[in-house]
C-alpha cells in the first residue's frame, strides 16, 4: 500500500484485523468514522456496510487486507 493511513484509519483497520483474528469479521463503527471507512473502502481494504442501528455502519476486512494482515 503507497498510501498513508490517518490515525482514526490505522485504528479502524487494527480493531478490524483483531477481530478476525478471533473469528468475527464485522465490526459497528460511529456514523462520525464514516468518511475515514469511506477512504479505506476506496483503497479496497475494508467493505463499508449499512449499520443495524442509526448512526452506525459496519465493516469488515477484504479478502486483500486479510492476505496482507
């Protein structure tokens, strides 16, 4: 990956990676991590999904970030 990731991204992909790690491949974030998922989705890291509650999304790893993880 030639791209940098922010802060609150990194985040977003180690709490991800973790829980695969112990079998889960979805994780809710905050509707105010939106824009920062959004970039990650844009890089194929990560599937941004519709939350199951308001203000919320889910996401989950791609099959590319779960190789190079």
């Amino acid at each position: 990956m030639t791209e940098r990731l922010t802060p609150t991204q990194d985040l977003i992909m180690e709490t991800l990676a973790a829980r695969y790690r112990t079998g889960e491949h979805l994780w809710t974030f905050a509707s105010t991590h939106q824009k920062q998922a959004d970039g990650l989705a844009d890089m194929g890291l990560i599937h941004v999904m519709h939350g199951i509650t308001e203000r919320s999304f889910r996401a989950s790893l791609t099959e590319g970030a779960n190789r190079a993880g």
